[in-house]
C-alpha cells in the first residue's frame, strides 16, 4: 500500500486507532538513533520514562560525523526534544504564571484610556516564532484573577528584519552526498531514500516558523513594518528593538516585545520598549500527563523537527520530510505515515475518509 499522507489534526485519528487495538503503551523511538524517547500511556494519558539529556547526549555522539561529508548540525539535540514539549504543553515556560498575569493586566489597563492613552501593540522577537507561543501557548490562564487570556485580544507588529531571518534559513537541501554519509551513521537506513532532495534539520525548524508566522500575519492580523537586518546575530537583534522602537515614537504606540532572550530584554530597554521574556524550561520530567488533543501536536513536532518518529511496537513511521514535500505540505501540516500491517491502515484510511466527509 502507498503511504498515508495526514495533517497534524488527523494524527488523532492515528492515536485513537492505537488506543481502539487495545495497545495500553506506545513506545515512541528515534529510528536514526535507534533510541526510545518515551513511552505514551494511552489510557490517562500519560508520557512515562522520558529519555534523559545524559541518555540522549550519548547516543547522538555515537551518530556524529568524524569528518565534514555532512553537517552535525542535521542531528537533532536533546533541546530540540525540550521544544517539542514545550510547543505541545507538556511543559511550561519557568516563569509562565507570570507572563499570564502580565498579558492579563496589559490587556485590562488598554481597555481603560485614563491607565493607558496610547493604542498598545505586541512585538515579537524570532525565537518566540520558533517556539510559537501565539498559537500553542495561547490562551493563557492568570492564575490571580482565574481569567483566560487570549492571541486575539492583542494586536500585533512583525518587523521586516525577523521575516527575513527566519526566509534566509530556508535555503539548504540534502545532496546525494549527505544522504549516502548519514546512511553511514544513521541506524534505519531504508528511511533515509525518503530525505532525497529535501529539508535540512535547520531548515525544517524554519519552516515551523514560518508557518507562525503566517499565523501572525493572517490569523491575528499584525501590522508588518520596515526594518533592514544586518550582519551577525547581536548586532541583527539590536536592528530588530531598534525598529520596533522607532515604530512606536512614529506612530506614539505602546509596544511591548516578546522576547525568550536576555539579551534582547537589553535591547527592547535601549528601544524604550515595554518587554517580557519567556523562560525557557531547565528540566523536564520523566513522566507527566498530557494533554490527549496535544498528542497530535507533539507527535507532529516531532516528525517535523526529527525528519522521523516511530512507535515501534506498532510498526508506524511518521515521516515530517519526504522527497516532493512542498510548501503547500507544510502550511497544510501534512506528515506521511508509512505503517506494517497493512489491515491497519486501511482503517485509518477508512477512519481518515470518514472524518473530512464530515468536516467538507
């Protein structure tokens, strides 16, 4: 059989076949690592035994490339895991209670033209993109007042300088030749036919966001204004405050920056721009529950971020890159999923039918 084509939303009807089999545990692997990352307990949900950083550290050293036939860049790092429980809410920003309370009276003191005169605007920095804290980290509950706060009760402003920096690192695709020296170090070799001319690691990463940030743009709306990045990341993100700032005194706005980087709250300061940092988390825990509707969105991120993901008690492989991916695939988010047992399958197919009869 051909292998299925989903979107993120559709791995539901995956996850929901796995649990309907009477499987209790999915054991979700690395195949190029050959390395379990953790273990989904379908009936709570639950995600147990998490690969450690030790653990994970290890054995992508034991894959590292001895010589320059391939970047190290394409094996994906312990921090790259992180991110996908981030972006799918098994774990959380440090300071996230504090970031809510802040949205929350921001949003209340606008509402209000004796607290705040001016019309207030959020500005975000590029690495609030690649975490896409507006459409998975959103809404936001305020612990103080029990209040959610929401994308949409904002607007925004996007400078030119981040468009262009997250574009610019869409541009690298696998050679003949990188593909023949990870098959030299990767294990699950038979998969890597399907990398042949596509995305890179760094580059599939900047797709996610750019798929952000067309949230950003379409969804909530922002205001897109001018800015002329330059050489080198510091001096590039002092360009990014810089023109966000002189929007404001323009304009007479109130802009606040979200940033996850310290040193852009610097920057945002200098600008004389209001500024919040997201906490990126330290630890992650070795079992917690999950979400059941963020499944999806981790196993999702997690073929995209990866190039691949299994669950191999199952005999599933979800593909986030394949040869002749276009971006159409990726707005859309479609993975392809290759399965072993052909009867299963056929009833995701059929369940997959289904479901966008229904929602057509």
């Amino acid at each position: 059989m051909k292998p299925l084509v989903m979107d993120r939303r559709e791995l539901q009807i995956l996850t929901n076949c796995i649990y309907g089999s009477d499987t209790r545990y999915a054991h979700v692997t690395y195949p190029f690592f050959d390395l379990e990352l953790f273990t989904l307990d379908m009936n709570k949900p639950e995600l147990k035994d998490l690969v450690s950083y030790s653990d994970f550290d290890r054995a992508r050293l034991q894959r590292k490339p001895v010589d320059r036939s391939v970047s190290s860049d394409e094996l994906p790092s312990y921090n790259d895991l992180k991110t996908c429980l981030l972006t799918s809410g098994f774990v959380r920003y440090r300071n996230q209670a504090e970031v809510a309370t802040r949205l929350r009276e921001l949003r209340d003191e606008a509402k209000d033209p004796n607290k705040r005169p001016r019309q207030l605007f959020i500005a975000v920095d590029t690495n609030i993109l690649y975490y896409r804290f507006l459409s998975r980290g959103m809404p936001m509950r305020d612990g103080d007042s029990g209040r959610l706060v929401e994308a949409t009760d904002f607007r925004y402003v996007l400078s030119e300088i981040v468009q262009v920096e997250i574009d610019s690192r869409i541009t690298h695709k696998y050679s003949r030749g990188e593909i023949e020296a990870l098959s030299q170090l990767f294990a699950h070799k038979e998969l890597l036919q399907e990398f042949r001319n596509g995305s890179g690691r760094r580059e599939r990463l900047a797709k996610l966001a750019f798929n952000e940030m067309n949230y950003l743009m379409t969804e909530l709306r922002a205001l897109r204004i001018k800015g002329t990045g330059v050489r080198g990341k510091e001096r590039n993100d002092i360009e990014i405050a810089q023109s966000y700032g002189s929007w404001a005194k323009e304009g007479d706005y109130d802009v606040l920056l979200l940033t996850a980087d310290e040193d852009m709250m610097n920057h945002a300061r200098t600008s004389e721009l209001m500024a919040i940092q997201l906490d990126y988390p330290h630890e992650v825990p070795q079992h917690g529950r999950i979400d059941p509707w963020a499944v999806s969105d981790l196993l999702y991120d997690l073929a995209v971020t990866f190039g691949a993901v299994s669950v191999e008690n199952r005999g599933l492989t979800i593909l986030g890159e394949w040869a002749g991916k276009n971006s159409v695939d990726y707005g859309k988010e479609r993975v392809k999923v290759l399965f072993e047992d052909e009867r299963e399958q056929a009833e995701v197919e059929r369940q997959q039918a289904l479901c966008r009869s229904i929602l057509s």
